[in-house]
C-alpha cells in the first residue's frame, strides 16, 4: 500500500506514531517502518526533510532506523 505525506500535519502523526512505538518499549520494525521509508521516499523533500529535523529534536534515537535520501 503506497504511503505519502501530503502536509506538515501527515508528517506530525508519523512522528507520534514512531515516539510512541519507541514510548512502548517497542522497536520500529516490519510494516511501520516499511510504510515510513516509502513515504520518506515517495513524499515531497521537503516533508522528508521536516520528518528528520523532528525526529532529531524530538527522538534523535529514531534516526537510526530510517534511511535519509539525498535531498
């Protein structure tokens, strides 16, 4: 199933699903982080780029499991 971000808000929930994943003594794995690298992939850059800097501030212990595009 394609997933893609369309605003700041679709990009904003994704950052709540992968804190609350890490939150839950969970790691971000199988289809979570299938669907977020796709969107990462297939989004406007800018939305990629916005999904990475609130990771960063927000759980920079995240970045590890996403594969960051060349912008």
């Amino acid at each position: 199933m394609p997933y893609r971000w369309n605003d700041r808000q679709d990009v904003d929930e994704a950052v709540v699903v992968v804190m609350n994943t890490l939150d839950s003594g969970q790691e971000i794995k199988g289809w979570l982080m299938r669907t977020l690298q796709q969107a990462i992939d297939d989004s406007d850059p800018q939305l990629a780029q916005y999904f990475f800097g609130e990771l960063e501030r927000h759980r920079p212990e995240a970045l590890r499991y996403f594969a960051k595009p060349a912008f």
